[in-house]
C-alpha cells in the first residue's frame, strides 16, 4: 500500500476506527498525492517560470484559449479555461458547504466535513461506491429506487441489492425497514433517496423521527453503518408536514457508528442538468477537522484516478448565481412552477376513481409519481399504446408507471391522465 494511502488511514483509525472498518479496500488504498507532479506543481506555484502543470499559457502568464470560444463565455477565462483542483474550487466548495447549513438548521454547531465537487450525483455516488463498497457487499435500498443504481453500484462495484418494501398504507413501511436494517452482516450500507426517485415520496415528518430512531437503535446494537444520502432532489417538497431536511442533518451526528455520506447538487435543485457539478459531503458524530480532511483526501483521489476533476467553468458559473442578489426569487419562482403543477396532478388523479386499472402510490415531492398497474395490465403494451395512438411517452418500471410532471406543462396534465387510462382500457379490449 502506498504510504501515503497508510498515513491517511493511521488518521482516520485514530480519529474513529468505526470509520476505518467502513472503507472498502479501495478506499482504504486511495490517497490524494501530494508528492509528484501535483506536490512539485503546487511547490512551483506563483514562480518567474513554471515549467510543470500541463496546461498552454500565452507568454503574458495567461491561460492559452481559442477566441472564438473565449468569446462565446461572459466570464473571465481564468474561471472558465484552466484545471478546477481535485478538490473541487474552494471558493464553490465553501459556499456550498454554507448553503447545506442554511438549507438544513438541525445541523447548526455540529462540525461536517468541507464537500469535495464530483461531476454531478451520478459520479459523487460513484465515488462513495469506491471509497465504502467492496464486491459482494450488500447495499440497502427501497423496492422503489433509481434504476441507474445498478449500474453505479452493482455493475461497477459487483455489490447486490437488499430491498425492503418502501409503502405500507399510504406511508413508509417503517416495520419493513426496521427488519432489513436488523438483518445482515454488522457492516451495513443504506441508501436513502428523499424525495425518491421514482415514487417522488419524502417521509413525513414524523416517519423521519422514526427513521432516524430504528437506525440510531441498529447502530446501538454493535453495528457499522455507512448511510448515503442521495439528495437529488433537495429541497422540492409540496406540502406540509413533510420533512424538509436532508436525513443527513439528523444522521451527521447520530452515533460514532454512523456515517453519514451525502451526495448532493445543483443538477434537479437548480435546474443545470447539463452543469454535472456534485458535491460529496462527510458527517460523524465527534468527526474532527483531521477525520473529515482525511476522508476529503482519500475522496479527491479517487476523483483525481477517475476524471481528474469536475469542470471548472460549470463551477464557476455556479458559484455567480449563488452570489446574485436574484437567485433566491429566481428559484422560488421555478418552485412554484413544480408545485402547481403537482397540486393539479394530484387534483386530476383523485377527482375520479382510477382504481379499475391503477393505484396511485404516495408522493409529495420531487420530479416524479408512479402509477401501480392492476396485475392484469401489461407496462409496456400499454407503454406503446401511449406512444402510438396517444401521443404520450411515460416510463414502463415492471408493472409501475413512472410520471415526470416535471416535464408536463400544467395545461396537459388532465389529458396525460385520461390517455393512461384509456391506453389501459385499449389494453383490454385487444386481448
């Protein structure tokens, strides 16, 4: 093992060795490197010549661009052009890490760890895969989760899925998730998608209580928790009494078992699906500043191995609007937007009784809803159905219809329904 990799894990055993048993073997062997060519490049830094970092300047010290794509960017190239760090700029990673205490005030006094910038979620869950996944091991998930968590997780990492039914009467099945949490080995991986993807489902204020009390009791028990938090859809919520925090301003200082991982980003909260700016964030309880650099080191190595780093001209842009006097009033306004389009879906789907072909399951956030087909009815005929003969797309999820009202303009929300129901009735009458 590299010694470097051993000096980073001497830190985090002595800061919390709970935290070192968490690691998979790749984390425990990823180190950010501070010696060759970054070391020597940062040692070179600010010289007469620096003949290190491989980048092309002008022979006034200034980074080489092609104009013609200079003049399409209203930002200073030293913003746009050069290498972002590993780390991500320190500038966004600070003003992020403010954000995420404004955003959840539970958090207030408790130390979390500064984030490192990934290339949006997709990447950051990858990068928590790589530092707390090893093949074989067992990551915990609703039956209701993102698709593309087979491929970031079982795909690349060769980790199985131990699902446990997410809806009991309207609500979160906490029994189901109290036995899968109780089962297994005492090295546990939870994932937990709030609002969820697909079902656009958050728990109710009081089930998060409850959640946070049934993992505070596992970890209790002897057992060793790495919980990430996938919060793509921050801050979307529709309605009241439903938890408006991230799990993890309740999970980053739960016990010295639980670590709390969250992966988060501008992506879904700030409309910039093509930005691919992430942040990965680190909390525990007693976590010290020498625990969380560690963890941010081993973190921005991995990114460095895997992409060498984020874009920095997305990071920048970023970090203007989050310093506009406007930003908050601009989304706000794209709030409301989503909202009252969900307060219409949800108007249109209980006006009339729909449950001859479909049950609608929980949601009151998010970008997205699904339908729960009658066992009669085939998803995906009825998938093309729509296509052919509706005009309508939706996604076909094993006998459950996913729904983005997201992307429906309110004016078509009441015909998106009635062309799921008909396709259902068509279904019928062909067989």
């Amino acid at each position: 093992m590299n010694p470097q990799a051993e000096e980073l894990n001497k830190i985090i055993q002595s800061q919390n060795p709970s935290v070192f048993e968490l690691l998979s073997e790749k984390g425990k062997a990823i180190f950010f490197p501070k010696k060759g060519i970054l070391g020597q490049t940062a040692a070179a830094k600010g010289k007469k010549i620096n003949a290190t970092i491989g980048t092309a300047n002008e022979d006034d010290g200034s980074v080489m661009t092609l104009k013609s794509l200079e003049d399409q960017i209203n930002i200073s190239k030293s913003f746009a052009f050069p290498y972002a760090p590993s780390f991500g700029r320190p500038d966004l990673r600070d003003k992020w890490k403010s954000m995420i205490y404004e955003k959840n005030p539970s958090l207030e006094g408790i130390e979390i760890s500064q984030p490192v910038i990934s290339n949006a979620l997709t990447h950051g869950l990858s990068m928590a895969a790589y530092m707390f996944v090893n093949s074989g091991d067992e990551v915990i998930v609703p039956d209701l989760f993102w698709g593309n968590y087979n491929l970031i997780l079982s795909n690349a990492y060769g980790s199985t899925f131990k699902k446990f039914t997410f809806f009991k009467d309207q609500g979160m099945d906490l029994d189901a998730f109290k036995n899968v949490l109780a089962s297994g080995s005492k090295r546990k991986i939870l994932l937990l998608n709030f609002p969820n993807n697909p079902s656009g489902y958050t728990p109710t204020v009081e089930e998060m209580k409850q959640v946070v009390q049934i993992i505070k009791e596992c970890a209790e028990a002897g057992n060793k928790l790495t919980i990430i938090t996938d919060d793509a859809y921050f801050g979307l919520v529709y309605e009241d009494g439903i938890e408006m925090q991230s799990p993890f301003a309740y999970l980053a200082n739960l016990h010295e078992n639980v670590l709390a991982v969250k992966i988060d980003g501008a992506t879904k909260e700030d409309y910039v699906w093509g930005f691919r700016v992430g942040f990965i964030t680190y909390g525990i309880k007693g976590g010290t500043e020498e625990l969380y650099t560690a963890l941010a080191a081993k973190t921005a190595g991995a990114v460095r191995g895997n992409i060498s780093n984020a874009c920095n001209l997305t990071q920048s842009l970023l970090l203007k609007a989050f310093e506009s006097e406007n930003y908050a009033d601009e989304k706000k306004e794209k709030y409301d937007i989503l909202q009252e389009r969900y307060i219409k879906l949800k108007e249109v789907l209980y006006s009339k009784d729909y449950s001859d072909c479909f049950e609608v399951l929980p949601f009151n956030s998010g970008y997205f809803m699904c339908l729960k087909l009658t066992d009669d009815l085939d998803g995906e005929a009825i998938r093309n159905i729509l296509l052919d003969k509706y005009d309508t797309g939706i996604i076909n999820m094993a006998g459950v219809i996913r729904l983005a009202f997201s992307a429906t303009p309110l004016a078509l929300i009441e015909e998106l329904v009635s062309n799921i129901y008909s396709a259902c009735k068509d279904y019928r009458n062909q067989k």
